[in-house]
C-alpha cells in the first residue's frame, strides 16, 4: 500500500509510535548504563570489610602485647575481653566478605588469591596467639616475651601486610573500574545523543510527511471548490489513495461531473429554445412581407 492510502488518524498513530520507540530506545541505554554502578558498591562492601580486618588486627597485636605486659591479672582481662571483641568482630566480617566475594559476579582471580593469603596467614598467626595467652595467663613471662617477639610480632606484621595488599588491590580495582564506567558513560552519553539527533530527523520528517499529505490534498480540494464555485467545470479532480481526503476529491469530482451534466444539458436546451426562436422571427418577417404585399395590391385595385 502507498503511504496515501493509510487513513489520516493511521498516519498520526505511526508517527507518534516511531517517536515512543526511540524515546524507549533512548531510555533503555539509560538504565543499563546506570546498572553497572552495582558493581563499585559490592567493591566497597568488600574494601570496608577488609578495613575491619585490619584494625581488628592491628588493635589485637597491640592488646597481645599488653596482656604480657600487664602488672597483674585484672589488666590483663581487660586486655582479653578485648582480644575476644576483636576477634568476634573479625569473624563477622570474615563471614560478610565471603559472601560479597560469591555475589559479585566480577570477581576476579587475583582478588580470590589475596583473600587466601590473609586466610593462610590467619591459620599461622591464631594458634600462635592462643599460646602466647597460654604462656601469660600462667605466668611465665618469660616465654610469652620471647615467643611475642620472635614469632608472634612477625606473623602479626604479615597478616596485616596480607590485608593491606587486598585493601590496596581494592583500591586499585575500583580506580580501573570508575575509569571503565566513565567511558561507558560517555559512550553511552553519544549514543544517547546520537539516538536523540535520530528521533529529531525521524519526528521532523514525519511530521512533515504526514503534514504534508494532509495538507496538500485539502489545498487542491479547495482550490478546485473555489473554481468550481467561479464557474469553471475543467479543474482535474484526480485523486490518489484511499484516505478521507481522496474520498472528498472523489466526492468533488463526481459534483463536477454532476454540475458538467446538467450545464451542458442547460446549455443544450437553451441552444434549442435559441434556434425555435430564430425561426419564429423568421416567420414573422415572412408574415409581414406577405401582408405588405397584400396591402399594396389591395390599394392597386
């Protein structure tokens, strides 16, 4: 079907659907592009469970340390409640940070890695810190001093390097990430306004184009009417398509026709009462010529 075929309330409804589904388009990139902002908030989920972890760690080194230096038994169970605190707190991220690492679709290996190394360290580093409590809830002094110095400090400092090498990783991660989402966001800011351009062009050619095969048709049909309406029956009433505005053309054609018929019957008849007319003048003046000469004679005599 040609496009003057399609009704007028058909051609509107395609223009305004074309326009909606690049409004649709347009907003679909939108929303996608902002969904990759769930991938940062996982990645500081798990940057701030792994801060836990560090001043978890570090605050229990220190509470350690002060357990075998404590001058008697009531410091010293300050400084294991707090251990236990510590180490209640750290577990609970521990728990939260598994679960951040499952979900998060993204990732990656060497994240994986460094969460094993602070595991591996822990392993190494509790034991070491349940026998040095051991040694200094049963005096020995001594002994804790030693092991807190030779063994239990170096782990403690490597454990925290561990936590610091996956906070850094984080940290690292989440910069290539925002750079990525900026550029996605930019692409996806040209291609919004490159979609945007598109729907301009496609609704200002549409609207002209239906304007246009509106408008066109409903000037010649009233163009036609007024030289109807002057008395001129040789206008073209030619009409293309199906819609309302060819059917009126059609309408005013066959008036046209109509109006032909009956002015050239008009005419015709006006023709013939023009020529009996000419033939009862001619009989008058014949008339008058014979009565003339019927006269002239009658005076002769």
């Amino acid at each position: 079907m040609k496009f003057a075929d399609y009704k007028i309330g058909t051609r509107i409804a395609a223009a305004f659907a074309i326009v909606l589904l690049l409004m649709t388009v347009i907003t679909a990139l939108g929303v996608k592009s902002l969904r990759s902002f769930d991938v940062d908030e996982l990645r500081s989920f798990k940057t701030r469970y792994a801060i836990n972890f560090r001043g978890s760690v570090h605050d229990r080194a220190i509470s350690l340390r002060d357990t075998v230096l404590a001058a008697d038994g009531a410091a010293a169970a300050v400084d294991l409640k707090d251990i236990e605190r510590l180490a209640a707190a750290y577990a609970e991220s521990a728990t939260k940070l598994d679960t951040a690492m499952s979900e998060d679709s993204l990732t990656s290996s060497e994240e994986t890695q460094s969460l094993l190394k602070i595991k591996e360290v822990e392993s190494r580093a509790k034991p070491l810190a349940a026998r040095l409590l051991a040694l200094s809830q049963a005096g020995d002094k001594a002994q804790a001093q030693l092991l807190l110095m030779g063994s239990v400090r170096p782990v403690f400092v490597e454990w925290l390097a561990s936590i610091n090498h996956y906070i850094d990783l984080q940290e690292r991660l989440a910069r290539a990430s925002t750079v990525a989402l900026l550029a996605n966001a930019q692409a996806a800011s040209r291609t919004m306004l490159i979609l945007f351009g598109v729907a301009l062009v496609a609704g200002v050619f549409v609207a002209w184009r239906v304007t246009r095969s509106i408008t066109m048709p409903m000037n010649r049909a009233r163009e036609a009417a007024a030289r109807v309406a002057d008395g001129d029956l040789t206008v073209d009433l030619s009409a293309e398509g199906q819609d309302e505005i060819a059917q009126l053309l059609k309408a005013l054609g066959n008036m046209k026709d109509n109006l032909t018929r009956i002015v050239g019957g008009v005419r015709q008849n006006a023709e013939g009462v023009a020529t009996a007319s000419a033939e009862i003048a001619q009989g008058n003046d014949d008339l008058s010529g014979r009565t003339e000469q019927q006269a002239s004679a009658l005076e002769e005599t």
